[in-house]
C-alpha cells in the first residue's frame, strides 16, 4: 500500500476528528415477559449483563488494535411498553431503573427502548410508559426513550402529539437536561444505533450489532481541496469521503460481531456533530459556500450533502439502516450554536432543513414558557413532514424553565449548550386539542 | 500477528536505529520498510510481525509510543485491515 493512503488515513483518525461514533447492541426482551413486574425485571437484568458482559471490552480491543477511537457504547432494547404490558404495575418506572442499572454494571454509556410505539394508536403498556417518561428519566442517568406518534402507513396519532407535549412539559419542570434523553418521532427506524432515539425493533433478531460512523471533519477537510469548483465535483468529492468512512465502520462492525459471537446489522452511515471544534455538519455547509448556516441555500446545500453521503456509504457496506444522513442538533454543533447566536439560524429555517436531512428539530432549547400545545403543534409539524415525505423525523426539544430568549442552557461538555431560541407565540391549541388521527398519506397505499 | 507502525515528527539522527532496536526487543520481525520526508516531517511506515501467542499487542503498542515520547516522534501501531478497508476496494 502507499505510504500516501497509510498518512491519509493516519491524519483522518488524529486530525480530522474521525471515529465510529458508537457501537450498539441490540437486545430482544421478549423473552423476559412476565406478568410479575419484579420477575421480568430480574429477567431483564439478567439477560442485558449476560449479553452484553463484553461489549465494552472488545470495543476497548479494536480501539486499541485498529487505532479508531470508539467513543460510545450503548444498548438498545426492545420498546419497554412491550414488555411491559402484560404485567400489573401501576407505572414502569422500575423498569427504567433495572436498564439503568444493568447498563450501569456492564459499563455502557447510555441504553435506549424506553419507548412507546402508537402511530395508530395505545396499547395499556404505552399508555404507562408515557405517564412514567418524566419520572423514568429523572431518576435515571443512562436511559433514553422514544415516542414514535406517526408514520407514512398510520398517519398522526394526535392524541400522542398533544400528550408528549405535556410529557416534554412536565420532564423539563424536574431536569431540563433530561430533556435530551426523549425523542418524539414519526417513521421511528428498529435499528438506529443512535441515541436518544435507539430500540431494538420487534423484527430484528435476539441480538445484534449495529455501528454509527461519524466525520464531518473529514468531509471538512476533503472539500477544503475543491474551492470554488462545479457542486457535481463538491458531490463527488462527499461521496468519495463518505465511502472511505463507511468502509471504517464495516471493518469494526464485523470484527464487533465476530469478537461478541452476535450477527452484525447494519451501519448508519450518519455525520455526527460534536460540540468540539472541527466537528461540525454547519461547518461542512459553510465551506460548500454559505457565509453562515441558516442563510438561504442551506436547504440545498443539506439535501445535497445528505444525499452525497448516502449515495457514498451504500457500496460501502453490506447494510445500512438507522437513520444515515446529516445531523443537525444544534446544541451538539458548536457552528450551528455560533450561527444561532449571530441571528443567523432559526426554528423555521431548522425545520425546513429537516425535510431534507436524516432526522429532526434536534437539541433545541426553547423559553420555558412555550406552552405544551405549542411544542405539540413543532411535534405535529415535523411528524407531517416524515410522514409526508416517507421519511423519519424527531424532535427533541427543551423548554427550559425560568429561561428565555438570550440565555443558554449548559448540557455539560459532551453534549454542548443550547442557545433558547424564539418560538413564534400565537397559540395552535384548539387545532391541537382536536386528537383524533391525522390519516395517512395517499401515497402510502403502495399494495 | 501483523501491523503497520507510523513513526512521525521532526527528523533527528539515529530514528530509524532506535526503532529498529525497540522491535528486535520485542522481537517484532520487520517485513517491511519506508521512509520519507512528508510535508517536511520525517515520515516512516514500518510492516512488523511477530508471535501473537509471545508477545501482546497492547504490550508492543506501549512499549513503541514510550519510545516516541522519548525521542518527541509519533509512533503509532495498527492492524493492516483497517488501511485495506479504507483504500482499498
């Protein structure tokens, strides 16, 4: 090989940020149904720590062996509201606990599944569930939940859309932080290893490894050799990039689920801000020529990136899934947090962006006295644009009390701070209020 | 077990000795050598193999980055397949 190639990929890995942003394990849980909560949640226990008892060692191996910086490991677990149901607990707060706990022992960084999949409608379980999130999440350190309230085959489940308004509501009145363990989605994906939004879907098998790639830095830098060219040389240029990336992550999902004995799922070929300079998706933006993020042509500057990263990282592994596409959470971006800042970056122009990238209205602090509707009527709105568009959506919003526009909230330093950015103040309550279903696109009727 | 070790920083006399004298050591075997100037930084890629079952891999890994603390260079060691994995189709 070239000792060019060899550097090239030495300076990816130390220079340019490069890492596989996470690998997680996905883990069945239906075989721990009991209709004793205690009983299943013993279960549970039992059957995370035995799983995944060296999941944190071997990425700590391949770290060391193949010199890329793992940096998260993490469970998901089937949607708890699931599992769950068939017991007689009043709420499933303790379930929440035994994930901490098992995630806890077994050294991971976060496990997400404490989700509630009612696009159509409830089940008993996911009525629970969502009464325990806020609960759940402030007693708890590790663990993520998930909401998905619609999809392209469903339609909206307004009554879950106006319900997570309040349980968003209620969950930043104890711990605004906590706020980002919660996702709302529409076309929630079953095997996204990204969190807060990872669970392990009910087609997939008892255990899986599923890699998320991660490198704005990289594509950075690659696109800083191709100033003032054509965009179709901008687009190839990302593709090529987004190829080198995903071939990284084929190799450690592989030797992943060679070294735990666990098939290997799939890569989500996904850029992953951090709020550490040189990380940044905004600033991939800026160099393909916008003065700032927000200005107009971002839109088409994302689809463009977005698309460019898929069409590279498709021939360069065997699946892919997840969410793959661009991030754009703002308070994990320290150039969308800048852009912000300046006045440069709106809630309206992050939703439009969100019709073209892989997920949603992402880490944004809103002033604690948005109303539950209003942040209900964002969670309507991205929902309509997924489903619409067949596409997932999130939001993960927070309304962080005492606060208002000007102030920030501090996440701690992997997780960044959030600028409170305005919400426009006319109220869409009674549109809200309505509940009901939100049919499902013409467009879904596909048989 | 084979690796490839990237040894990087500002050229100074007796690089390429001590490196090479670290590894018989170890009794890591050197299949393979380059060296260059790269962008004005003494740029050297080594292929070594050794007995896996001997001598561990974190083992040689430290023992190579104490040298390049020593001597202010930036040795790395990693296993070939990632290299094939990114450059390679």
């Amino acid at each position: 090989m070239e000792s060019q190639q060899i550097m090239e990929t030495i300076q990816m890995i130390s220079e340019e940020k490069l890492d596989i942003r996470t690998i997680t394990m996905g883990i069945s849980l239906f075989d721990c149904i009991d209709s004793d909560g205690e009983k299943a949640r013993t279960k549970i226990y039992d059957k995370l720590t035995k799983s995944a008892r060296d999941l944190v060692k071997v990425a700590d191996e391949i770290q060391a062996e193949y010199g890329i910086p793992i940096i998260n490991k993490r469970l998901s677990v089937t949607p708890i509201a699931m599992v769950a149901a068939a017991c007689h607990d009043d709420d499933y707060v303790a379930y929440a606990q035994v994930m901490d706990r098992a995630a806890a022992t077994l050294g991971v960084d976060l496990i997400g599944g404490f989700s509630a999949l009612v696009q159509k409608g409830y089940q008993s379980g996911d009525r629970k569930l969502i009464a325990s999130i806020p609960e759940a999440l402030s007693e708890t350190t590790r663990v993520c939940s998930s909401v998905n309230v619609g999809s392209t085959r469903a339609g909206i489940n307004m009554d879950a859309v106006s319900q997570m308004g309040h349980v968003v509501k209620n969950l930043a009145a104890i711990d605004p932080v906590s706020c980002m363990s919660l996702v709302i989605f529409a076309n929630a994906v079953e095997d996204n290893p990204f969190m807060a939004g990872a669970f392990h879907g009910v087609g997939e098998a008892d255990r899986v490894i599923n890699v998320g790639i991660s490198g704005p830095g990289v594509v950075k830098r690659a696109l800083e050799q191709v100033k003032g060219e054509p965009i179709d040389v901008v687009s190839e240029t990302i593709k090529k990039t987004a190829f080198k990336v995903t071939r990284m992550g084929q190799l450690v999902g592989n030797v992943a689920a060679e070294r735990l004995n666990v098939p290997f799922g799939i890569v989500d070929l996904s850029l992953a801000p951090t709020p550490n300079e040189g990380d940044s998706v905004a600033e991939i933006l800026e160099e393909i020529g916008l003065t700032s993020v927000g200005a107009a042509g971002t839109t088409a500057a994302l689809a463009l990136l977005n698309d460019a990263v898929k069409k590279g990282g498709v021939m360069a592994c065997e699946h892919v899934g997840g969410l793959s596409g661009a991030f754009i959470p703002v308070s994990e971006d320290a150039e969308m947090i800048r852009a912000v800042s300046r006045g440069n970056l709106n809630i309206e122009k992050l939703e439009a962006m969100t019709a073209v990238c892989s997920v949603g209205l992402d880490m944004i602090a809103v002033p604690g006295d948005t109303s539950a509707e209003t942040l209900s009527g964002m969670i309507a709105d991205e929902a309509a644009i997924g489903v619409i568009n067949n596409k997932t959506t999130a939001v993960r919003v927070i309304p962080v009390p005492g606060k208002t526009v000007g102030d920030s909230i501090d996440f701690g330093s992997l997780f960044g701070t959030a600028p409170i950015m305005p919400v426009n103040e006319a109220s869409p309550a009674d549109f809200i209020q309505r509940g009901g279903r939100i049919p499902a696109p013409i467009h879904s009727f596909k048989n | 077990m084979k690796a490839i070790i990237t040894v990087v920083g500002q050229d100074q006399v007796g690089i390429v000795a001590r490196v090479a004298s670290q590894l018989a050591e170890l009794k890591v075997n050197i299949i393979d050598i380059s060296q260059t100037l790269m962008h004005g930084s003494f740029t050297m890629i080594l292929m070594g193999e050794w007995d896996g079952e001997q001598q561990s891999f974190d083992r040689i890994k430290t023992a190579l980055a104490d040298l390049g603390q020593q001597l202010g260079l930036d040795i790395r060691m990693q296993r070939q397949e990632l290299f094939d994995a990114i450059q390679k189709l």
